[in-house]
C-alpha cells in the first residue's frame, strides 16, 4: 500500500508530492492532463511563498527563472499617473513575477530529485475509505482503470475538484457577476521592466473598467487582464458555475481595451495565449474528511486579487506535508492532522473576504498596506495546537506566529556568517534558545533529555552572544554579537520551538520548562 495519492500535478500538487517526499513518504501523483498546461495563469508569487522554496531548497531557482515585481504604475482615468515602489527590504525576499508553467517545471523537475513522477493521463474516477485506509479506482486516458489502496489522499486537483465531488462536500459561495479575460502578449511602452500597471475608468456602484498588466520574465511581455464587453460574454457562452474557462479574445478584442484606457494607446502584438473566465468566490465546508484532505483551488477559490490564489495552496501543502510525515512515521498523533483544517480554513476564509473587498473596492483604496498581501503576517496563534507558555505581549513573536529570519550568525570553524533560515532548513522541529554562557551544559543535559522522551525530529540550537562558549553535545551553538535574535525575537521568551513549516509550535522561558515537554508530549500522542 502506498501512504498518499495526490490528485492534480498543479503547483499545489506539485509542492505536496515534493514536501512528502522530502519527509520520506511514499506518494503517487495523478493528473488528468497528458502534459503541463503551457499558459500562464498564477504569476505572482508572495515573500513567505520564497520563504517556503527556501525551506525546501530551490527558491534559487525559481528567482532565476522569475523577475522582481518592483512596483505598481496606477493610472485613474482623470488622474496623473502615480508610480508606487514596493520597498520589501526588511523581508528575506520581495514579489517575485514568475509564470504559472515555469513553477510547474521547476517543481516538478524538484519532485523528480526524489525520484517521483507525475503519472500524466491519469485521474481519479473514485474512491472509498474506511478506518484501514482507502480503496481509489484510477483512469487512464486510454480507457485504462487501476484499483489501488492508499493510507491517505489529498485532492489538489482545482475548483471542480473530483476528490471534493466524492466526499460531498458543500463549496459555499457564489460567482463574482462580470466576465474576465486574460492574455499573454507583447506590449510596446516605456513601463520600466518589473512595473506592473493597472488603468481604471471608476464607475459608481459598479466595477471599474479596468486594464492590468503583470510583467513576465520575458522583456516586453505581460499578463493582461480586463473584464470582457457584454458582446464578447454572449458570444462565448459562459456560465455562473464554480469556476468557468472558455475560448479567449482576438488580440484586437484586448487591443481595444488598451486604446480606451491606456494613455497613448501602447501597441500590443503577438498574442500567445488569451481566455475567458468566470470567477467564483468559494470556501470548501470542509478541508478533510477522514483520510482524506484538500487543498488549493478544491478547497477556496476567489478573485485573483493580490496573487493569493495559487500561494495560499501551495502554503496549505506545506502545512499538510510535515503532519501527515509524523503520523504516518509514528512518532506524532493522528490528533494532529485535526490540525491543518483549524489552521488552514481560517486563511482560506480571509483570503476569500479579503480579495472579495479589494476587488469591489479596487481604485479606491486608501493608503496601501505594503505588508497585506506579502503573507508573512499569517499566523496560527487561535490553534489549538500552538502553545504560549510566556502569555501577551507586544513585542516578538508568538506562538503560531512565523518565525523570523535573522542575519550575522557565527559558528565555530565557519568563515562566514549564517542566516537563521538555514539553520531551520530541514525536517525536523528546532528548539531554538538564547543562552548564557552558564546555562550552555544546562541546555545540554535537557537536549538528552527530551532526545530520548520523543521520538520525533527534533534539534537543538543554542544562541549565545560570548565567543567563549563551550561547544557542547548533542546542541549546536551559534555566536549573536550583535544580538540580532533578542532584537527579531523579543525579550519575552527565551526558548522557542520552530515547526518544519517555520511557524512557532511553543515559547517559553526558561528552557527547561514542564510546558515545552507536554507540549512534545501531545505532538508525539
């Protein structure tokens, strides 16, 4: 029996089947489709999704196949324009611009290191559970059909996803009422390269008519995106349904938009791909159901608003992936995959409120909040399952909140400084302490101590600011001259316990602390 089939080889999938591999499951991933979709859909891609890549080991590579959002040209008709320059400097990383088909590739070439395929041609027909695991029929494109049993199955395979039909569950919302389309294209401007640029005509008590344009890797090309004329709408027949997608505009249907809108009508050319969409605005009533979870699109779907969509997915993945590792190593409860519905559900939502507002509100907003749409600011301190020994308080993080970066570390017979975000690289939970150059033997005889208690993945890190520390077994010490993690941490705790998915489990102070092994206690079962 293999532990878990993923069902869609979209990035979500994708960074599912990945991030278990990496955690040593065994996984099958199906997708109906015989290749990769060549358009580009999802574009943007936020700060804490970089952050993500950097845990898993490829954000190089998807910076060097992308390009940097540097900004926002808006241009309100009536209005000069207004450049706006997002200054994310404080962040490990920026907005990175970076074609839906190129995540694809690189994420499944990444998949492909742990020796994992997509099984192209190939879909879910239907499956069955009970308390030992779940019988699946799967279909070949070529008639084909395949029994198989799997511990677990995760539906990542979009807004009409199969796995959500087979459970029943409700997808609650409705469709946005205006008709989008979307083009690939050459533009001929002056738009500083990394620009991206929105043109709005308001219209009271309606959506504003609107031309928006994502910049692409490749120079002079964008993503445009416009809401269709009612002409173009009857014309292609689509629906109200959960999510709609029919034959796309003529290049001249979308130049027309760009001469009404765009001050002296750039020339637009070589269309490579162009759509129709219908949006729906939908939040799964549920994220799991026995042995059986979903994520992405199956599970919410909204305006594309702030480049949310596919992000908010591929970070449900990297919630989902470590617990199922746990529970299916046994060395963690299966109480704990209660876990990623209380944690995930709750952003679907706000996600789905959020973009909705932005979308009726959009070109008449107020002052922007530069950090709103970056995700670094999720947290999971309402969990159930994060626990905060040091009570409120305003300054550092909390438990369930992401843990920071911090830059200037030193390590023994290293010649160069460390980032902490590779130091927490890896599977395993980090218990991450401040010490004094006294407590480093104390911190010691308590890493030996919870070593031999849980069986879970688990390191030990000690920061001190004193060169003069002993190096000791079973921790490993790093040097904070400057005291950069009391500055990004606060002085409320001094001991944290950082997830593999780099969110805080636990905090308190002092390390030796009852709570941190009940905590560990509870993980473990």
């Amino acid at each position: 029996m293999v532990d878990v089939l993923v069902v869609g080889a979209g990035p979500v999938g994708l960074t599912m089947a990945a991030e278990l591999a990496r955690h040593g499951v065994r996984c099958r991933i199906v997708d109906r489709l015989e290749k990769p979709s060549p358009f580009c859909r999802a574009i943007g891609v936020t700060p804490r999704t970089l952050e993500v890549w950097d845990g898993m080991g490829i954000a190089r590579e998807m910076i060097d196949a992308g390009l940097w959002i540097d900004g926002l040209r808006s241009i309100i008709h009536g209005q000069p324009p207004n450049d706006v320059h997002q200054d994310l400097s404080d962040l490990p990383y920026s907005q990175l611009g970076l074609p839906q088909y190129e995540t694809e590739r690189l994420l499944a070439r990444h998949l492909g290191r742990y020796g994992v395929a997509v099984e192209r041609g190939t879909g879910l027909h239907s499956l069955q559970q009970d308390d030992s695991g779940i019988s699946a029929k799967l279909e070949r494109i070529d008639g084909g059909t395949e029994d198989a049993t799997f511990r677990y199955v995760i539906g990542c395979d979009g807004a009409h996803s199969t796995v959500r039909h087979a459970l029943g569950i409700a997808f609650e919302g409705e469709a946005m009422p205006m008709t989008f389309m979307l083009g690939d294209v050459h533009v001929a401007w002056d738009l500083p390269r990394g620009m991206a640029l929105r043109a709005l005509r308001l219209v009271e008590d309606a959506a504003p008519d609107m031309f928006i344009a994502i910049p692409l890797p490749e120079p002079g090309r964008y993503r445009v995106s416009m809401i269709a004329s009612s002409e173009l709408t009857q014309s292609s027949g689509s629906d109200h349904g959960i999510q709609s997608e029919t034959r796309g505009p003529a290049l001249e249907d979308i130049q027309a938009v760009a001469d009404s809108l765009v001050p002296g009508r750039p020339q637009l050319s070589d269309l490579r791909w162009s759509s129709m969409f219908r949006i729906s605005m939908r939040l799964a009533a549920q994220y799991r159901r026995g042995r059986v979870f979903l994520a992405g699109d199956a599970a919410h779907i909204h305006p594309p608003t702030g480049g949310q969509g596919m992000n908010t997915g591929i970070q449900d993945a990297y919630n989902l992936a470590w617990k199922l590792a746990l529970v299916l190593g046994g060395t963690a409860s299966e109480k704990l995959l209660d876990s990623y519905e209380a944690e995930r559900r709750p952003v679907g939502a706000d996600v789905v409120a959020r973009t909705r507002a932005a979308s009726e509100n959009f070109g008449r907003e107020t002052k922007p909040d530069r950090l709103a749409d970056t995700q670094v600011r999720i947290s999971y301190n309402a969990s159930a399952w994060v626990q905060d020994d040091v009570g409120h308080v305003d300054e550092g993080p909390a438990a369930g909140d992401r843990a920071p970066d911090v830059t200037g570390l030193r390590r023994r017979g290293v010649g160069f400084p460390i980032r902490l975000f590779d130091i927490l690289r890896g599977i395993e939970h980090v218990l991450l302490v401040r010490l004094g150059r006294e407590e480093a033997p104390d911190l010691a005889a308590f890493a030996g101590k919870l070593f031999s208690r849980s069986g879970m993945p688990l390191r030990i890190v000690g920061i001190v600011q004193e060169e003069s520390v002993d190096e000791q077994a079973g921790i490993a010490l790093y040097r904070d001259a400057e005291n950069s993690v009391a500055h990004s941490y606060g002085s409320a705790a001094t001991a944290f316990l950082i997830r593999p998915d780099g969110y805080i489990g636990w905090r308190g102070k002092p390390f030796p602390d009852a709570g941190l092994v009940a905590y560990l206690d509870r993980l473990s079962g």
